[in-house]
C-alpha cells in the first residue's frame, strides 16, 4: 500500500514518519521547497520528541521520501490531506489551502483512490470541498478522519488514541476504517458520516477550551479567598459522573497552540450558517484570552508588596519558558507573548530562557534579553516566572534559588503546579510564592 501525505507540515511529518515505521511507503508532499529539503536529508522540520529520529529511520530506509511534485499521487492508494485551516477574520474557516490541494490533485487522481481529509475543517467541507469536486474526475472513496495529536507526545499518540472516521458514504467508511486498522492497527469510531466526524474534532476542542476556562474562573475566585485551587479541583474530580467522574483541568498563564484558539470560533461561525449558536464557545474564548494578562497581573501585584519602593525599571524578572505546551518550543498563539508584553509595558526588565524554541520563533519576543541557561536567568533576579513546566526546570533546587536568586524574590508558578511541600520549602527559604489560584 502507497500513501500520499498533501501537505508536510507538522501534522503531515508526524502521520508521515510514524505510518513509514511501520513499512509503507510514504510520500510526503508540500509546496515549500525549502520544507521538503529537509525531509529529503533525513531531518525534522518540527521540534517533537522522537521524531528527527524516526523521519531520519524511515528515510535512510527508503519508505519515505518527499516531493514538490503534486503528480506523486497518481501512484498512491491512498491520499491524506494534511494541509492548515488558519482563523478568517469572520472567525470562519480559512480554506483556501483546501481548495488549492484539491484543485493541483484533480489531473492526477485516479478511480478507487481513498482520500482522506485530516485538516481541522467545519461540517460538510469534506463533501462539499473535497468529494464533489474531486469526483468529477475520478471514482474515489473520500472521507474525514481529525487529526487528535497533542504537541509533546504526538508520536505516542499516533500510534495509540482511536481514530474517528466518517465517509461521504458507506464505501468511503469502511475503505477508510480498513486503512487505519492496516496501517496503524488502531481502534477506529465510525459515526454517521464525514460531517458527523467533523463535528467531533471541533466538538473535542470546544471541550477542552471550555474546561480550562472554568479552570481559570475557579483560580481566579480562589485568589480572592487566598486558598489553592490545585486540591480543590482534585477533590471536585472525585465525584462520580456518568461512565467516568467530573475532570476539571488544570489552570495556567493560558491557552496557546493551532487549534484550541480557533477552533471555538470555526464551530460558532458554522453554527450561526445554520440559525444556531455555539455561545459557549465564544465565552470560554473570551475568558481564556484573559489569562496571560491575569497572570501578569498578578505578578506585578506581587513584586510591588515585595519591592514597594523600588522603580519597575530596577526591577528584572526572569522568565523560564516561552512555548504554550511543556516540554516544546512550540510558540504558535502561545500566551506567554502577551503575558511578557504586558510586563514589559508595566516597565520591568526581563530575561527569558526556554532550551526548546529555535530563533526564528525567538524573534517573535521583543525587549527581553535571552539567555542560554537556568542559572543565567534567575541570577540577579527580583522574580522567576515559570511560564512552562518543562522537565529541566524541575531539576532547579532551593540551593540553586538561594546562590542566583535575590534575597526575597518571588516565585510565580504558571504552569509547574508546585506541591504543597515544595511551597513550604520555597516560603522556609525566604521567597514568596504566588501562581494561578495559588
């Protein structure tokens, strides 16, 4: 079996690598050149655990290659659309790289092709974008399958989470459930068909901003009465509900990454097309947008009772992570940028250190100064600022904080979720700790 992946970025290098591993040849096809030279030397284009080494395994060993060449596809059995569906100002779907896939694939397709989008899309962009035009071509199968990865653990996850598949009728289900049991040996969910699997991606992420965003409330209302929200949230998850118990997540400094910042609005922009409503959705939104200035907020609230009469340009915070997801460099939407700008415009100095993200993305952080260590950043600061809570920063120690750190300073847990214990030992050696609810 040859597969086709339409569109190498970092949904289509993961997909491409981890079905190559298992022995079919891939062929991973993208526009951007200089994208599609880096798969052909065997390299990561994108910064996720495991992956440089399994697109360098799977390279060397001849099931995956790459190509500019949109023709490739007339060899493949099966086609995945991987390419991106960015935010319109509208808040609907931007779809043009959709439609520009779709119409380079029509000289090239051929009958009984499965083709399979995988693209974060509204209901019914599967039939009406993909399977409609495409058909006037050739006698293909064509359904949607979302894509379900979390950055971090993206490989893991390929490898393990049930895919969801929907066609644009009963041949294109099963042809696509018979595709990801052989390829992947997943579990597959079929439901109705293609739009009713549309529907479940935009639904997950609906679900998860919404949960964060009552995380959020909950800390913020925790604040206020000065006790932590971490037990709180564990002992409402105790409670019994339905097939499983209640699951609030955790809060931090914010929501970031491709999807959960625009997917609310795809599913609130598609359900007014049809005289409804997703207000949920906006709301949650709305109030996860408010938490990177929240957490700068409170901060600065912090340092002005710890530094009451020094001036904030004598101030300097460091801040240790930039991406919105531990252990990434990640930096799409992240909520660390506004966090940062809006420390930056109350007039504290800031260094920044994050061991994940490249420079192309470090350009993004204006007026800060980088450093390339822990011990760099936190030397001589008046505050630390854990803004993620990548695995190297738990290795910082209380020795470690009284060597570099100035005497007193505060500690802002963002996204680290200090136990009770470690509070203790922080607040023992003379530093004041502040986070999220906490």
């Amino acid at each position: 079996m040859r597969i086709a992946v339409v569109g190498a970025g970092y949904i289509g290098a993961v997909l491409s690598a981890v079905i190559a591993d298992k022995g079919f040849s891939v062929t991973a096809i993208d526009v951007n050149r200089k994208l599609i030279e880096i798969y052909k030397k065997g390299w990561s284009p994108f910064k996720e655990p495991g992956l440089e080494e399994l697109i360098k395994k799977v390279v060397s060993e001849g099931n995956l290659t790459a190509s500019t060449d949109i023709s490739k596809i007339s060899d493949a059995d099966v086609i995945l659309i991987t390419v991106g569906t960015p935010l319109s100002k509208d808040g609907s779907a931007d779809k043009s790289a959709i439609k520009s896939a779709v119409n380079s694939m029509k000289p090239f397709i051929k009958d009984d092709q499965l083709i399979i989008l995988k693209s974060t899309v509204p209901p019914f962009t599967t039939e009406n974008d993909v399977a409609k035009p495409l058909r006037k071509f050739a006698k293909v199968q064509v359904a949607f399958c979302p894509e379900r990865l979390a950055e971090g653990n993206a490989i893991n996850e390929c490898k393990k989470i049930p895919v969801v598949v929907g066609g644009i009728d009963e041949e294109s289900s099963i042809k696509a459930e018979n595709f990801w049991k052989k390829s992947l040996e997943l579990d597959c969910i079929r439901v109705q068909n293609a739009e009713s699997a549309e529907l479940v991606k935009l639904a997950d992420n609906a679900w998860i901003d919404l949960n964060i965003s009552l995380a959020f409330e909950l800390a913020k209302v925790a604040d206020n009465m000065k006790v932590d929200v971490l037990p709180i949230i564990k002992a409402v998850n105790s409670l019994p509900k339905g097939d499983s118990f209640v699951n609030i997540l955790l809060p931090s400094i914010g929501v970031g990454g491709y999807c959960l910042t625009k997917d609310p609005y795809f599913l609130d922009a598609f359900a007014k097309k049809y005289n409804s409503s997703f207000k949920t959705a906006i709301t949650s939104r709305l109030v996860n947008e408010e938490s990177p200035s929240y957490a700068a907020k409170r901060l600065d609230e912090a340092l002005s009772i710890q530094y009451p009469k020094s001036d904030k340009d004598k101030i300097q915070i460091g801040i240790l992570g930039l991406s919105f997801k531990n252990n990434t460099g990640d930096c799409r939407n992240t909520p660390t940028l506004p966090a940062i700008k809006e420390l930056l415009d109350i007039g504290y100095k800031l260094k920044v250190f994050d061991p994940y993200v490249n420079n192309q993305d470090f350009l993004k952080f204006k007026n800060v100064e980088r450093v390339f260590s822990i011990n760099e950043v936190i030397s001589n600061s008046h505050a630390i600022a854990f803004f993620a809570g990548h695995k190297e920063f738990h290795n910082i120690t209380i020795k470690d904080l009284k060597e570099f750190l100035i005497s007193g300073a505060v500690i802002f847990d963002g996204r680290m979720y200090f136990s009770k214990e470690k509070i203790l030992l922080f607040e023992e050696a003379g530093f004041v700790f502040k986070g999220i609810g906490r």
